[in-house]
C-alpha cells in the first residue's frame, strides 16, 4: 500500500495554477507517476479535509538535457489538476 506522501508529491506554484485556484477553486500538485486518479483523490481528501469534485492527470516528458557531451534527461513526471466542491478551500502557507 503506497503512503499518501508518495502519491502527492506537493503543491505546483506557478502563476496560471495560483490564478486558477483563486478564480475556478481549482489546485495544481505534482504526484507519483504511478498514481491513479482514486489514490490521487483519497489523498487529498485526507491531507487537507476537502471534498473533491473531480480530478484531471496530466503526464509529462522529461526535457533532454546536455552538459558539454554529457547527454542526459530530466525526469518524466505527473501533475494532477483539483477541482473542489464549492466552498471549500486549501491554503497553502
């Protein structure tokens, strides 16, 4: 059984997801890769005592990377879109 911190990995702070959150009560995380959308929701749900309306995943690719000529690859990795039920709230300190 995989704990509730390996599955959310923390919150995504960029620009267009904190507009989201203040406009459309949506909240962007980054997760595991191998998460599912059920384990994703349950997790939330218990950190942070909201009810969840619905989740988005998103998997990304890793960018190539290159230092002299060393070639390598950032990591693939997954980000959930939250939608909350109206009137609930997370705050992120």
């Amino acid at each position: 059984m995989k704990s509730i911190y390996e599955i959310i990995k923390g919150p995504l702070i960029t620009e267009k997801s904190t507009d989201l959150g203040e406009k459309q009560n949506k909240y962007v995380f980054k997760v595991g890769c191998n998460a599912n959308k059920i384990e994703i929701r349950n997790a939330i749900e218990k950190i942070f005592n909201v009810k969840i309306e619905k989740v988005n995943t998103v998997k990304l690719q890793g960018k190539k990377k290159r230092v002299r000529l060393v070639e390598g690859k950032t990591p693939d990795w997954k980000k959930a879109v939250i939608t909350l039920k109206e009137g609930n709230k997370i705050e992120f300190i």
